[in-house]
C-alpha cells in the first residue's frame, strides 16, 4: 500500500514536487530503484537533495514493505482443517445448543447472538465465558475470557450462580476419574474473566483497538464477548453510513483477532422489526443488512409460548436448525425431557464421562 | 479536555492534527486509519500510536477481572459496582436478591391501580436509609408525567415508615424528594439534561423516577412518525443511563401496558414496544388479580395496620440479568407494599 502513495504527500520543497512531477514522478512506486544521480539527471533537482527526497520516501516504504511481510505461503484446505479440527469449541453445558453448532462456539471465529430482551443472551455470554476456563483434563480450553458490556447487565452475583455450578460439574467429574479436584474454583473463573464496561460507541471502539495488546499481555485469553454491540450504535447515531463504516472496520478487526490469536468472538445482537409493504412486520436483528455479512455465525434466540429456541440461522458448516434450551440456576441448559428421550441424544463421538449433563 | 493537545505524542503529530482540524478523541477514533495517514500525512506507525495514546485516554477504567468487582478492591471500581435498593418489604427483597438493582433502568410496568406509583414512593423512601438498612443515603427526583404527586399518599407513608425505628424518626423524608412536573418530551429531556445534573452532583439524590415515560410517548406521535419515536425513546434512555453510570443511581421508568394481539398468552403487554424494551435493564410487572384478602388488624405503636379487604396482587420479573422469571403475590395497605405472607 505504502508503494502507492502519492509524492506530493510527502514533507518535499514545493519546488522539488513540480519538478518530480512534470518528469513523470508520481507515486512512491516510480522512484524505487533509482539512484540519486539518476533521480537528479531526471527532474533537473540538485544531488544532495535527491539523496534527501529518496531517502524520506524510500525509508517510509521500508517500513512499508516490513509491515506487509512476504506473503504468507498458500496453506492446502487439509491443512486449513487439520488446523480447525485442532482447536476444540468451547461448550455451552446445553448439548442440543452445542450439537447445534457442531460442538460448540468455535474459535477463530465470530459468533453472534440475537434476541429479544430476556431471552438469554447476557446468560449465555456469562455461561461462555465460565466455561472457557474448564480445565483441559475435562476437555475444555483452560483459557480467560474478556467481556466487554455495553448494558450494564453484568451483575457479578449471576456469574458467581454460573461459576458455581461449572465448578460443581468439574469437581463431580474429578471425582468420577480419579483426578484432583479443586482445579478449577469459583474465585479462579472470576479473575478469569476481564471486564470492561463501555459508556458509548467512543470506548468501544478505544477498547476493541487496545485489545490486540491485551491478549498480547495476557495468552491464555481465548474468548472476547462483547454484550451487546448494538446498544451504543442505536441511538444518537444521524449518519448512518458512519454507523455501517464503524461497525464494518469493527468487525474486521475482530475477525483478524480472531484468526491472528486463535480466539472466539461472541457478540450479541438486538432485534428490531422489520416493516415490509404488503408483508406482516417481523423481528430481524439489529444493526441493518451490512451488519448481518459480520458474523460467521448466526443464531436467533426467542421464545416460542414459555420454551426459549435457539435458531442457527446462519453458519458456514452446519445446517440449519433449532433446538429449546432454558436458563436454570446454573445457566444455560438443555430442555430436560423424559428418560426414554433421553437415551436417544447419547450420540456424540466424545466419551459420555466428558460430556455429562448437568442437571 | 479531550483533544489532542492533552496527549503524550510526539508534538509534530499535534500540529498536524491541528492543521486539518482533527482534534477531539471521537472524530479521530471513528476516522479511519488511512484517512487519517492521508489527510494530516502521517505514516501509518504514527497514526497507529496516536489512536494508542487516545484510547488509552478514553477508557474510564482499566480492564479489571470480575474477582475485582466481586471483592469491590481497586479505588477505581465504587462506580462499577453494582449493588441494591431495598423495596421496603423483607421478602420482596429477599426474592430481588436484595432489591432492585443500584444503577441501570428498571422499568415498573402495569395497568393502572396495580401499584407502580405506590411502589415509586416506597423506593423515595427506602433510598434515604442508610446502606446497612438497604438504602442509598440520599433522596430522590420524582418526575410526574402524569397526574398530581400524591403528596397527601406519600405522607401518610412516611408517618409510618418513621414508626419502625428510632433511628428512621431522624430523617426528614419528605425534605429529601424532589418533584417536578412535566407535561411533554421537550420538558422532560430540558429537566433531565439540565436541572437534573445540578440536584445530582450535590449528591443529595441517588434515585431517579420517571412515572411515567409511557404518558411522554403516547399521544404525540402519529403512525407515520413511530420510526421518530423510536429515536427519541433510545435518546431518552441513553441519557438515563448516562446519568445512572456517571452519578451511579438506580433509574426508575413506570410503563403503562396496552393489549396484546396474541390470542394465547397474557392479555397485556407493556407498552412502547420493543424499541424501548431494548433500552432498559430489568422489567418488573406489576397487576391485580381478582382475588381478595382480609388484611388483619394490627396496632403498631398507635396507627392502625390492616383492618380492611384488598385485592391480592402479582409482581413478576419479566426479565433481569440476574434474576429467574420469578412472580410473587403483594397486597397494598396504610404502609404501602408488602408481600402476601
């Protein structure tokens, strides 16, 4: 990109620029390789002067060609999946959720959840971000989580409710095969979680551009929530395009976090209703058409009568489908149907010790 | 505040910052980076460090683990902690977990005589106790859309709200809240960006009510108009919750319901739709059932509690980040509202 940039950007006399330009000198890109001695024979500018103007436009360029490295080597789609397959999803304790998802939330990308208030995207972030600290031996990810709330939803007092009943779950496993308990407790998820509260659309953007140093300082973050990105892009905003322009570099910023890092994104989403001339309005998520291309993944949590559905709407892998869930005391949870049902959902590749329900 | 001037960079940086008028934190954070590169001509480091430094000026805390805000450590933290604001009822509390939530908007929703302004003047109490009785120490801006501020209520309330213990009898209750009578939007929003900040920063109010933000929103807007009332209701609220962040108070929003389309399910539903659902952080909903109850007769220190019928009515949590769909059955007597034991 540097080698594109134009000369006359650069701190030249004004007569020098004149003088580059009539020659045919335009872009940082036509003076590469040249000598001083050339340079001046050129444009008809003094040598000590040509050795100052390559020097200032061919050091900035240097700079500009270590940032943009060789170009990766291509990497075969073998390996691309080898790499996928690697990386474990993190759980969310509701197993119809994460067969929904094809194991889980998965890393190195961005998962969004929409809903309407009350139907447990809060929960659901808070119940991601305990169980990305379950402890390798259980089959999770050992890592720390960042969450950025938006709301002010974050009640610490809920994510003790959820810690404590993932802890339990971990220790009961302990137990059952013969490891240590105590691995994981309810302090040590609680200062495995970051928390940043933003006010308004400025700190979000500042926190999402320090959070490369961030997860520099601390690696064994391996998931960013942020709860919920629409709320401070849906009032006070009048330029629209402005909106759609944030939250677009927004979200390619998290999509290289989450590729460069190896991490998961989790957002969450409001609804809003859509008026169509001559069709019944509806509820869509938030943040307009752009927005929905952000996202890798897509679900639509609501409520059908008393049951809460989560709706896989959109996702590269997995098709599309539904399935209830409920917030218990613990957090999110699968529906508990009769035991006859339940012999029926035993059909996972994992050994069932690692996977047990919890009640 | 908040220019550029105010930074740590390199002060060729800030000239040309200066130069083509990029000066405050916002604009250059929303500004792309290579706008930025190829409107002050800077290179990319550069830009990149700047946007660093302005970031970094902009965050009103550092990242903090949530064992932090549990144990409360960190001088920084008083406004992120959230706590609770007693209702005045142990057992209402006790299902609130303590009560309703210290900052944020909680909106009382109901049809009308289920009890959202008694519960309103409860909470103006409860707030001038001291934290080691559920309250917030300060007292409290009432904002009335609607009718007259029930004043003739509110004393008698407070005459047995002192009642229960010495150390209440000290307070002067009806010194510490505020009322202000507004009739429409624009005297709303002046009340709230103007004469409310003055009150708030004496500190002497750690509760705001606005009974009701339904009356505000409900007559002037046309049908061709709702996509403007759904800006004004997020700008409403957006102020709210910057006066709940900045002062750290509870904001208390009363709702009025409408009927519900749905042919199963609750025959009311609050109103203002989802667009100022998505602004508020918790959502009580009060309402009468057709059930009655015999209040007993007590004497409590010379005023008569009880004696009479009343209706038994529901409060439930429709929705709260830390509370399940929980209901609870209230009756309302001389001293305002208490749970059906």
């Amino acid at each position: 990109m540097q080698s594109q940039r134009e000369l006359c950007s650069f701190p030249i006399a004004p007569s020098h620029k004149s003088k580059l330009t009539s020659a045919g000198f335009l872009i940082t890109e036509d003076l590469k390789h040249l000598k001083p001695s050339e340079l001046s024979k050129e444009t008809g500018i003094g040598l000590e002067e040509c050795l100052e103007i390559l020097k200032l436009v061919c050091s900035e360029s240097v700079d500009g060609s270590k940032r943009n490295e060789a170009p990766k080597p291509a990497v075969s789609a073998l390996e691309r999946l080898k790499e996928e397959q690697s990386l474990p999803p993190i759980i969310t304790f509701s197993e119809g959720l994460d067969n929904m998802l094809g194991g889980g939330v998965p890393l190195c990308k961005i998962t969004e959840f929409c809903g309407a208030p009350g139907v447990g995207k809060t929960q659901m972030c808070m119940q991601i971000a305990v169980d990305v600290q379950i402890p390798s031996q259980f089959g999770g990810l050992q890592g720390e989580a960042v969450y950025i709330d938006t709301e002010g939803s974050f009640i610490v007092e809920r994510l003790v409710d959820i810690a404590k009943a993932t802890v339990d779950h971990c220790n009961e496993m302990a137990r059952l095969e013969g490891f240590k308990e105590g691995e994981i407790t309810v302090e040590s998820v609680l200062s495995g979680v970051h928390f940043y509260r933003c006010h308004d659309y400025v700190e979000l953007l500042a926190t999402v551009h320090l959070l490369p140093e961030f997860i520099k300082k601390h690696p064994k973050i391996k998931v960013v929530l942020v709860d919920s990105v629409a709320f401070h892009f849906r009032h006070d905003f009048d330029d629209l395009s402005l909106r759609t322009r944030l939250l677009t570099t927004m979200a390619q910023s998290f999509i290289k976090r989450a590729t460069e890092f190896k991490i998961a994104i989790v957002l969450t989403n409001q609804m809003t209703t859509k008026f169509s001339p001559g069709e019944d309005s509806r509820l869509v998520p938030a943040l307009g058409e752009s927005w929905g291309h952000a996202s890798t993944i897509r679900v639509i949590l609501y409520w059908e009568g008393q049951k809460r559905w989560a709706w896989l709407y959109k996702s590269p892998s997995k098709k599309e489908s539904r399935v209830p869930y409920q917030i218990t005391m613990g957090g999110v949870r699968d529906i508990v149907t009769s035991p006859a049902d339940n012999s029926n959902d035993q059909s996972d590749d994992e050994p069932s010790s690692k996977r047990q329900k919890v009640s | 505040m908040n220019t550029v001037e105010d930074l740590d960079v390199n002060p060729k940086i800030k000239t040309s910052m200066r130069k083509v008028g990029l000066t405050s934190y916002g604009q250059i954070l929303t500004l792309s980076s290579q706008d930025i590169e190829r409107l002050a001509k800077l290179s990319q480091g550069e830009v990149t460090g700047l946007k660093t430094a302005i970031a970094q000026q902009v965050l009103t805390h550092p990242l903090l683990t949530a064992l932090d805000l549990q144990r409360g450590t960190k001088n920084c933290l008083q406004n992120l902690i959230i706590g609770k604001l007693s209702t005045g009822c142990k057992q209402i509390d006790d299902a609130l977990r303590g009560g309703i939530l210290s900052q944020g908007i909680t909106e009382i929703s109901g049809e009308s005589a289920s009890g959202k302004t008694q519960f309103c003047l409860q909470l103006c109490l409860t707030v001038q106790l001291p934290p080691e009785e559920g309250g917030l120490a300060a007292g409290a801006a009432y904002i009335c859309t609607e009718d007259a501020f029930p004043s003739k209520r509110l004393s008698q309330m407070i005459s047995y709200f002192r009642q229960r213990s010495e150390k209440r009898k000290q307070i002067p209750f009806g010194d510490n809240i505020f009322i202000e009578h507004v009739a429409d939007l624009d005297s709303l929003n002046s009340c709230i960006h103007q004469k409310l900040p003055h009150l708030l920063s004496s500190g002497s109010v750690k509760l705001v009510i606005v009974d009701s933000v339904a009356a505000v929103f409900r007559c002037d807007y046309e049908l061709k108009d709702m996509y403007k009332r759904s800006k004004h209701m997020a700008s409403l609220a957006a102020s709210l919750h910057r006066i709940s962040s900045k002062y750290c108070l509870p904001i208390v929003c009363v709702n009025q319901v409408t009927d519900s389309m749905q042919s199963i399910g609750k025959k009311n539903i609050p109103a203002l739709g989802l667009a100022w659902s998505n602004q508020i952080t918790c959502r009580l909903s009060l309402s009468r059932t057709n059930r009655e109850v015999d209040l007993p007769r007590i004497i409590l220190k010379g005023s008569v509690i009880g004696g009479f019928p009343t209706s038994i009515r529901t409060l439930e949590v429709v929705f709260a980040p830390n509370l399940p769909n929980l209901s609870l059955m209230y009756v309302i007597d001389q001293e305002g509202i208490k749970a059906l034991t």
